[in-house]
C-alpha cells in the first residue's frame, strides 16, 4: 500500500536540495518519499542534468532528461542566483525555515556563495555536505564524479578480468550508493537532534562510501597484505559451485558455499551420487577438487535453461538467478507486486526505496517540476517579491 506524505516519516521536516547531477539529487528524492518536504534550489541555468543524462536526446533538450527525472519528482523547485544579493538573501531566509540542506559543492564553493558559516547562523540546520572526498585533508576540495571514484578507490581494478582489464561498473553505484548513505547519515542527525537541539554537519565522502561498499574486501587486504585480482563472474566466497554458469541456454548464478546448500543443489540437479562422492561429500573435498566439481556441474546445467533451473532451484531452496537483462529485470513480477516503481508524466518508471517501512510503499506525491516552476510562490511565503517585481 502506499500513503500520503502527513504519514509518513520525515513528515513536516523541510529540506532544502541545493544539489546537482545524481547523488546530491537522490538523497533529496529519497527524503521527500519519506515524506519530507523538498524545496530544489537552482540557479537560472538549472541543475546541468536537466539537459544531459539518458538517451532520449528530445526530452533533454527540453529539460527534462530522463536521468533528471529519475530523482526530480516530489520537489518543488525555485531559481536563485546566489551571485546576487536577492538570492544570497532570499537562500538565507529559506534556510531559516529549513530543518535539513543537502548540498554536493566544493568547500570552496560555498565560501564564495556566502554558505560557509550556516553552523553559527542556523544552529538546527542539519547541513549534510556531500563531496568526493569528505571535508578536511588535501583532497577537500577536489572534485569528482561517479567514475572517478570508481577509478580512485579500487573498485575498477577488481571489476573484469585479467584480459579485460579494470572496468566501471556499468551503473552509477557510487552516486547512488552515497544517496543512500547521505540519507541515513541525515536521519540519524536528525534523531540527534531531538535529543539535543542542536543541528550538525553531516560530512559525506564518496570515497569512503567506495570503501564501506567493499568493506570485506577491504578487511581482507589490509589483515592479510593480499591485494584483490578482478576475478570475472567468480563468486568472492571462492567456493566452486558459486560464480555464473553456462547452461542450455543462457547464464545461471549459483550462490552455494555451505553443505546444506550443497546437499539442496545436488539433489535438486538430480545428482545425488555426489553426496556420496569422496571428492565431492565434504567442504574439504570440494575445495581440494574444485575443478572437477565445476566440470560436472557445467555438464549437469546442460540438460536444461537458466531460467528453468531458476524456477527449480530456487523451489529446493538454493541461491539461483538466471542473468538477465535490465528490460527484463524491471520486469520481473516482484518489483509490481511490492508497487517499487513510479510512473513518469512522459512515460517510464523511476525507481522509488528499496525498503518499505510498515508495509508502506514510498512514492512522490507529485511529478518532477519545469525549472522555477514554484519560486514566486515560494518568495512570497517568505516574504519577498522577485526582484523584477519590485
């Protein structure tokens, strides 16, 4: 079921989304489907991504790029120059009515703007600062996007393999990965500052956010001295019957690491003589004999298709998924039946929350807004009349 935003979570919190490109945009998305209200601050040219992003080339250009649509709806949006001395003071009356902003500039940025003190001038203002790096240290004010994170924190160089070479990811994780941490980071702060009163700066790194999505394999490295080698479609448990496998027809995934699951796969393959193998019976088995396992299970994917050993699989309570591609993947009845996407004006699904907090479905109460479509309303809310009108 899905419900208004006066029942949701962030119900009567205001959030100030003076973001641009994906991950900034996101983590506003994300607050406003918990029912926050987001007021998108942009300057006169807008937030860049309204032009750029996605192949429909005739939505972007007319502002409304399906990669701007994806985290731009349930906002309403005003245009400030905060080069001026309006939109420096109307920014600064917005901001006093604010409980969060959520910004992804440059250190540096923000001092320019006049943004650099808002911890003494709004001392509830739960400010969450998104950069590539986090604040303090040489790399403060150093600027980065979803691929150069990628590229910087390891996680390009354990991606493929060892005749392709380091590969991207071919989605933007890293934005979206730090969306989802911003957004946690902010209602943590904002549980705190129930307790105390007092607002804080939430201080979020994409670099860090890289690292605590390869914790373990962080902790490997750093206890052992082992640095990781791309290992394709491999499985990080190492164990045979995990990894991505030819069958009949199509790519099966096998996520078996334990005997139960073993027991389960075998029996369900219809190869229950392996139970009884010495070379297959046991974990140490297994290991000393890894090869000739994931030979004979190749051989036993080829008596039927993914998809079907999908189906019987999973029926015998085993990790299995058939690869698919994304226009089948948003396909699949699971995402339908859990109401995870929302429908756009002009067509297509954007994905919502992958969580549900009750059995509460979270989508925007309202579709994404033309550029300004709401700053004359909002200026007179407070108190101020653009400057062309004056």
């Amino acid at each position: 079921m899905t419900t208004d935003a006066t029942h949701q979570p962030l119900a009567g919190y205001r959030v100030i989304d003076f973001t641009h490109v994906l991950a900034g945009p996101a983590c506003g998305y994300m607050l406003g489907l918990l029912g926050a209200e987001v007021i998108k601050v942009e300057s006169p040219r807008g937030d860049a991504m309204r032009w750029r992003g996605g192949t429909d080339k005739e939505a972007a250009s007319e502002g409304r790029s399906t990669a701007w649509q994806t985290q731009a709806a349930g906002k309403r949006s005003i245009v400030l120059d905060l080069e001026t001395d309006f939109g420096g003071h109307a920014m600064d009356k917005l901001l006093a009515t604010a409980d969060v902003l959520v910004e992804n500039h440059l250190p540096q940025t923000l001092e320019r703007l006049g943004l650099a003190d808002l911890d003494q001038r709004f001392p509830k203002l739960i400010h969450c600062a998104m950069t590539g790096y986090g604040r303090g240290g040489e790399l403060e004010n150093a600027p980065a996007y979803d691929v150069n994170i990628q590229a910087a924190s390891g996680l390009m160089t354990m991606t493929g393999t060892a005749d392709t070479g380091p590969l991207r990811a071919g989605a933007p994780v890293m934005d979206y990965g730090t969306a989802l941490a911003a957004g946690f980071a902010i209602c943590a702060a904002l549980l705190q500052r129930e307790r105390t009163g007092q607002g804080t700066l939430v201080d979020v790194s994409m670099y860090e956010t890289a690292m605590v999505l390869m914790a373990s394999a962080v902790t490997d490295m750093t206890a052992t001295g082992r640095v990781p080698k791309p290992r394709g479609n491999a499985a990080n448990s190492r164990s045979p019957t995990s990894g991505t496998f030819p069958c009949k027809d199509g790519l099966l995934s096998l996520g078996v690491n334990e005997p139960h699951q073993f027991n389960a796969l075998a029996t369900a393959l219809d190869q229950a003589a392996w139970l009884d193998d010495p070379r297959f019976a046991t974990d140490a088995g297994r290991s000393s004999h890894a090869a000739e396992l994931e030979q004979a299970l190749l051989t036993a994917l080829q008596n039927d298709t993914a998809e079907n050993w999908e189906i019987r699989l999973r029926k015998a309570g085993v990790a299995a998924a058939a690869l698919r591609g994304l226009d089948a993947a948003v396909a699949v009845p699971q995402l339908e039946a859990r109401g995870f996407f929302c429908d756009l004006p002009g067509g297509g699904r954007a994905p919502t929350l992958p969580f549900r907090i009750g059995n509460t479905a979270h989508h925007p109460q309202d579709p994404p807004r033309d550029l300004g479509a709401d700053t004359a309303a909002i200026l007179a809310e407070l108190g101020l009349e653009p400057p062309g009108d004056r």
